[in-house]
C-alpha cells in the first residue's frame, strides 16, 4: 500500500532524492560516530596500547593468603565511547615473562584531561572489588575535594544479586610520596568508603600522573587486597 502514492515518474524522482538524502545521513553520522570513537583514547598519557602495567596482588581472607601478579593492558579499539582494557592473571614473575596467563577479564576505563577511572578486575578472588569503591580521580580538583558513587549491579556479576547497590564517598586527602622502584614518585591519596547490604568497605588510593593508580588497598568484611604496581613494560 506504501508503493502506490509513487506511481508517477516525478514521485519515483522524489522518492529516490529523500531514500539518497537519507543514506547520506545515515552514512555522515556513522563516520561521526567512528571519529568519535577512535578520539576516545587520543588524551591518553597512562592508557595508552604502547604500555603494560604489571601489578602484584596480595589477598587475604580469613582462611588463607596468596599472592600473584596481573598486567593491564589496553586495546586500541575503544569501546562503549571507553577505553578497553585487558587484565591477565599470572601466578608468578617467570610466568609473565613466559606469558602464561592462568586467566584474563576485559572491561573499561576512562581517561581524559580531567578524569581518571578504572574498573578494577572482579575475577576470581577479586569478585570482591565489585562491593568496593572503585579506582578513580577527578584530576582537576584541589584536597580535600569529596564526591559520591552509586552504582547497581546487573546480570554476570558473579554472586551478587542483581541490583545491588554499592554507594561509595571519596576524599582526596593529601599529596605524598610512594616508594616506587628505589625511587619516590609523587602521588595523590584518596580515602573512599562504600556500603551495601553486603558489607562495608574502605579503600587507600594512590594516584600517579604519569602512572595511575600506583597502590591500591582495600578492606571489606573479612577481606583485604593490596595491588601494587611493580614496572610498567
């Protein structure tokens, strides 16, 4: 029925014209959108493809210990207007040096002239991250400066029911230096604290602006983690 007000010559004309018109469009704002998208990682000093960042974890509940290592690594193709980054688990040093991950998770992050944000990695024994303030820093801001957090978990967290909420409050609490390979580096430290119907926590940020989050430490329930950046590769 649509087809039957097009019958005459200069209707097909005009169909044509607005189906061009259309695609055109269509085509501008996908280019739009790729250009967009590839901009994503363009400010990026700490998240960049050229780098790897090796940490070591420490985890601890009240059963056991263990300690093993995790190198970020960045995808140049951003993804959701984000920067994607790739965690790789490794159970000792000569393992990453072999490149023989036990285990890896992608997820986001976010980086621009003013922010700096991670989501941690929540595999494994760091399922716990998920409950607890997450890594990020408003660059631009003096000490002192506090703001909140709220997030609800969806479907795939792993033992968390769904719509959960986690509210989390930060405080960017002093300029300091942290003992990096020998050396002191200049760092900025946030206080955070989150709660839930599944627990409280607290977690000690340190943020390098050449770096990241050099130290990250936190606590909830009976649980502590430490992630220490060892070298960036």
């Amino acid at each position: 029925m649509f087809f039957k007000s097009f019958r005459g010559n200069g209707s097909k004309y005009r169909f044509l014209l607005i189906c061009n018109f259309l695609l055109s469009f269509f085509q501008v704002i996908e280019s739009y959108s790729q250009i967009a998208k590839k901009g994503v990682n363009l400010e990026n000093p700490i998240l960049t493809s050229e780098k790897r960042y090796l940490f070591e974890e420490f985890y601890s509940d009240s059963f056991s210990s263990t300690t093993f290592y995790i190198v970020l690594s960045i995808n140049p193709e951003p993804k959701f207007n984000s920067t994607l980054i790739r965690y790789s688990y490794y159970k000792s040093i000569d393992s990453v040096h072999s490149n023989k991950e036990y285990w890896w998770e992608e997820t986001l992050a976010d980086e621009t002239k003013k922010w700096y944000a991670l989501h941690p990695p929540r595999a494994l024994f760091n399922e716990v991250h998920q409950l607890l303030p997450f890594p990020e820093i408003p660059k631009n801001k003096s000490l002192n400066y506090e703001w909140k957090e709220r997030l609800s978990s969806f479907e795939g967290w792993d033992n968390i029911p769904r719509n959960t909420i986690i509210k989390s409050r930060y405080k960017i609490v002093s300029d300091t230096l942290l003992e990096y390979n020998d050396a002191k580096i200049n760092c900025r430290k946030i206080k955070a604290r989150s709660n839930s119907v599944l627990g409280s926590g607290s977690s000690v940020l340190y943020f390098n602006q050449e770096r990241g989050f050099v130290l990250i430490e936190n606590k909830i329930n009976s649980i502590y983690t430490r992630l220490s950046l060892i070298k960036v590769l």
